[in-house]
C-alpha cells in the first residue's frame, strides 16, 4: 500500500484509512503497510506506527489481514518496531534483508531470529536486486523452522529459486514480489502476491489468482496477459512514483512521493491509462 501525503508533505491519515477500505473492497485480502511501495526509507518511527493504527483500525471490521514493514539494516531497531507493530494488532511483519552493510547468511539467521522471536508472524522480504544479499534457499529452510517465520516475499526473479524454496521447505509460504511474474511463480507453488498493480486493477489480479487456484489456467493465462502491459508500465520509472502518480490521477489525491523520489512524467502516467 503507497502511503498517502497531503500537499505539506505530511502522511494525510484520512486518505490513508480510505485508501486502506477502497483497497480491502478491491480484492486484497492483506495489506502491506510501510514497505517499499509505502516509501519506508522516508518515514520516521512515530509516522510508521501511526500508520499502522490507522490502517488496523481501517480495516478491522473486513477482516483484512496488516502486515507492518518494521524490517531495517539493524536489528534492534527491527525488533523494536516489531514489538510496536505488535502492540498495534499488527497481524505480521514485513521484514527486508539488511540492505548495504551485507551479512553473511549467518548473520541473517540471527537477525531474522531476533525479529521472529518477538511473537509476530514474519515474512521475509528476499529482494537482492535492492539489497545486494540473497537470502540463500539453504538459509530459507533453516528459517522456515521458525514458528513464527511463516513466508517470504520472493522478488529474486529467478524461477529456479523459487522451484528450490518451494521444493526444499514445502510448509513456508511463497508470494511473488514481481507482478509480472505472479503467474509463472504461482505455477511452482507460490500461493499469492504481494503487489503494487492492484492498487489499480485489483479485481483482475484476484480472480487470475483464483483462476489458477481453481486449476483453470487458461483463465490465469488470459488475465495474466491482460495484466502485463500494467506491470511493466508501473515500473517504467522507480516505485511508487507511476502508480502513486496513477491514484491521484484514476482515483483520489495521495500526494506526491518525498525525496529522493520525484513524481513521475505525464509520459509514464500516459501509458498506464
């Protein structure tokens, strides 16, 4: 879920608790509060937890899931917004690999032990695109031993991987972390998606993902193909600027993306419409 700014630059809670309902409405069954889509990096302590409340209150009489992103390159630092999260009614924590400083596998095990003891469902965020480190498959599986580590988010793009992370700890759920990829992945096992098109063309996304639970894969080819020009247009310039820039646009003001980022041209908003 993208994080909602008023025209100060402030998290605008009340576009954040519509958002949170239009997208609950739309087919999403848990959403993804303050990860990279929600512009993490930029976001303080004190703005992410109130994030969190307004979400959780949001949502909370559709029986949609939240999973809080608490993960960081320090561990205490993850584990105490984890317990916050928690707190909360968070129902689970988005945690990334450390990004930049680059544990060893050993390292990462006990970072994402940490965090996992705290009591909170964890999914781990594999993304080494982003963060220079894979979390090797022999690593998954000695974290998926974990009670409380219960799936990952799999954007390494690599279906050989994910064929391995599925084969190797067949109880650890898998979700795509590459839209265009949903399909493919879902074919090996993965069970879902956590996903930025769906902030616009969530129904589709629901029922290619039904389709191919059902085992009606013509279905999933068809809405899968129909999806694809949206996934890459969607990611034509760093998210969430496209799709950030596409909401205000095809459906409420969010607000413009905080610094680094910069709001996408009228060229890629013209291809995602």
């Amino acid at each position: 879920m993208v994080t909602p700014f008023d025209d100060p630059g402030a998290v605008d809670h009340q576009r954040a608790y519509e958002l949170a309902r239009y997208l609950a409405d739309q087919g999403s069954d848990t959403l993804v509060v303050a990860g990279t889509t929600g512009e993490s990096p930029t976001l303080s302590d004190q703005e992410k937890l109130a994030l969190f409340k307004t979400v959780i209150d949001a949502v909370a009489e559709k029986k949609t899931k939240v999973v809080a992103g608490t993960g960081t390159y320090n561990t205490a630092h993850s584990v105490e917004l984890t317990e916050r999260a928690g707190e909360l009614g968070a129902d689970g924590v988005l945690a990334v690999t450390p990004y930049y400083n680059r544990p060893s596998q050993g390292g990462l095990i006990e970072h994402f032990t940490a965090i996992a003891d705290v009591g909170v469902p964890v999914l781990l965020y594999n993304i080494p695109g982003r963060t220079s480190r894979l979390i090797e498959v022999e690593t998954l599986v000695r974290l998926a031993a974990h009670p409380n580590i219960v799936a990952v988010k799999d954007a390494v793009m690599d279906l050989e991987f994910t064929s391995s992370t599925i084969n190797l700890a067949p109880a650890f759920a898998v979700y795509s972390g590459q839209d265009s990829l949903t399909l493919p992945m879902l074919s090996v096992g993965a069970v879902g998606i956590v996903s930025v098109v769906s902030h616009l063309a969530g129904p589709t996304v629901k029922a290619m993902l039904k389709a191919a639970h059902n085992g009606d894969y013509e279905e999933a080819r068809r809405l899968h193909h129909q999806l694809l020009p949206l996934c890459y247009a969607c990611f034509l310039e760093p998210n969430p600027s496209p799709v950030k820039g596409a909401l205000s646009r095809f459906w409420e003001p969010v607000g413009d993306v905080r610094l680094p980022l910069v709001p996408a041209s009228d060229d890629t908003l013209a291809e995602i419409e």
